[in-house]
C-alpha cells in the first residue's frame, strides 16, 4: 500500500480547478459527497450521475441519468475531461434476487472502472466498506491490510468483497491512475432515514415509535460491536480523496462502537439477553415471507465484521469526525420519527 507523506497531502497537494464525476450522486453518501465538493475552492466544477435527475441543485453542479448496468449506454463520455471519478452508485435491493443487484453492483462497478481506465481519468474513488472485510476482532481494530474477502453468504459483502478483486486487477494494469478505497462503517444522517428504512426495516418498523423511552430492551447479542458514523464525516473524507494526491485504502469510522450497552443508553433501554439463533429465526421468517427486507445473512455478517482502526484516516488525510457514532444514530432516529428526506428518488420521504 503506498500514499503520499503526510506532510504532502495539504492544499499544496491538491489541484485547483478540479472537475469530478460523482457516480451514485443522489443517495445517502451522494448527496453529502457532492455538498462537500461544492464547498470546496479547489474543485470547479460536479457532474453528479444518476438513474433519475434530482429537483436538488447544489452549487457547481449539473446532472446526468445514466444507468451503470450493462446496457446502460456508454460511461466513458460523462468521463471524458474528469480529474477524478468517484464511484458510489450501488444497489441494496432485492435481496430475494441477487443476480439483480450483481448487476449493478459488480457487473456495473467494473462498467465504471471500464470507463475511466477508457478515458484515462487521473484518479478514481471507490466506494468500498467494512462490509468487505473477512471476519474478524471485536476486541481490537484492525488496519487497512485486513483481508477482504467478506462474509460469502452475505449478498452485499460478497459483492463489496468482489469490487475489491476487480480494482486489484484494475491497478495491476493501469498503475498511473491514483486508486483510493474508501472502507467507512455504516452510515446514518438525518435526511436518509427513510431511505434506510425503506432498505433495511420495510413496513414493520414502527418508525414513529423509535424514540427514547418507548423501546424496553435492546438484544444483546454476542458479536453485535460494529462501528458507524455520521454520513457529513464520510463525505469529508471523499472530497479529501478527491482533492489530494493520496491512494490507497482508508478505513473511517467514528467512536465509540456500538454494542447492545451504548445503543441502549441511546435509547434509554436496558441490554436483554436473547439468543441469537431465536433472533435470526425470526429475522428468517420476516424475510422469507417478504416482510422484512433485510436477509439474515447480513445479520450474520454484522456480528463478524472487525472493528477498524481508522489511523491512517487521521494521518494522511487529516481526516476526524465531527459527529460521534451515538450523535450520528440519533440523527438517524430523529429522521425516522420525522419521515425525513431529500429532493432525490433515493431519499424521497
């Protein structure tokens, strides 16, 4: 893994005038990226592409429907003149269909990856995830050289797992193009929770209900340590990418983890134990019978992922967050509460 000395990676580093594509634009990650970028002076100019053209019109950017998949049309135009292509489009649903979401995820990442190597982009910022990581510690935080081969049951560590592959072999052959891998825990902001919602909960989450006082017991189930952050600090992250010379992979989180003790507190609930294998059977129901959206085999890859040590965050990019992972979930409940959302097809309320 190589990157540039931390004491290259300031605004000396950076480049003015910047033009950058942000594929995936409109989601929970997009939009904040794309704020970000537009209040950065060294960028110029956003192309944001997205299935759907948004109503939202952020500063210094202008929009693109395009769609990754196979089929979708040529990527490599919407390219042609960027500096920096930052790819987050994905794809969480059907999980009753995973062929579907290959599609998108993986067949249209190495559509992206195509498409820059096509034009020559200069530098490319992939959006990869904890979700990639083997199994690993809750004990202690592992770095950037973990592997990752991801949980295999799993749809969307599987395939996070295989983007990974592909910008190995991307790299092997196009070793001029500055690569930078983005690995942040999961993500909540105020204005994705019903998207989230949407994705994860499905029609039986009480949403309104979800508020401090109301929820007795949180599940304390061995394994459930996973880290998060507030979308605003992963985005800063990007535009640092972005902006500065820097590869490699990046590991981004916020403190405390959460575990059945923090999330309670949050909630002012008590931590109950319950056992794991009743919680997934009826996680298993729900999602056989199309109640829940959320297969268990993410259940399975939550209490497996490895907690990351986000050092090389706070060094090379100067990166630190300025939400605590228990002021992130709140927005996010808040925004459940609330119905919020944005003026994109993702994050409609």
């Amino acid at each position: 893994m190589t990157y540039t000395p931390a004491n290259e990676t300031g605004r000396r580093g950076s480049t003015a005038g910047l033009r950058v594509v942000v594929v995936g634009a409109t989601g929970n990650v997009g939009t904040s990226v794309v704020r970000s970028l537009a209040a950065d002076p060294a960028v110029e100019s956003i192309l944001g592409l997205a299935r759907r053209v948004p109503g939202w019109r952020p500063a210094k950017t202008d929009w693109r429907a395009v769609d990754i998949e196979p089929g979708g049309g040529d990527l490599a135009p919407h390219f042609a003149g960027a500096d920096v292509v930052i790819h987050l489009a994905w794809k969480f649903q059907p999980t009753h269909n995973p062929a579907e979401t290959w599609q998108t995820n993986v067949l249209g990442s190495n559509r992206v990856f195509a498409a820059v190597a096509a034009v020559g982009v200069p530098a490319l910022v992939h959006a990869s995830s904890v979700g990639a990581y083997s199994p690993g510690p809750k004990d202690r935080a592992v770095d950037e050289s973990w592997p990752t081969h991801g949980w295999p049951q799993a749809a969307y560590c599987r395939e996070k797992a295989y983007a990974e592959r592909l910008l190995d072999t991307f790299e092997g052959a196009h070793p001029g193009t500055r690569v930078v891998r983005m690995r942040p825990g999961f993500l909540f902001k105020r204005e994705a929770a019903s998207e989230q919602r949407r994705i994860f909960g499905g029609p039986l989450v009480p949403a309104r209900l979800i508020r401090p006082g109301l929820i007795a017991a949180v599940p304390a189930l061995p394994g459930l340590r996973f880290q998060a952050l507030h979308t605003d600090d992963a985005a800063t992250a990007y535009a640092a990418a972005a902006v500065h010379r820097v590869r490699g992979a990046f590991n981004l989180a916020a403190e405390p983890p959460l575990d059945a003790q923090v999330l309670a507190d949050a909630l002012d609930a008590r931590p109950r134990r319950i056992p794991t294998a009743a919680i997934r059977a009826a996680l298993a129901t729900a999602w056989r019978l199309h109640l829940a959206p959320t297969s268990p085999d993410l259940l399975d890859a939550v209490l497996r992922l490895p907690l990351m040590d986000c050092s090389r965050a706070h060094e090379i990019l100067a990166w630190h967050p300025r939400y605590t992972s228990v002021e992130a979930v709140g927005e996010f409940l808040t925004g459940l509460r609330e119905g919020a959302g944005m003026a994109t097809a993702p994050l409609a309320a």
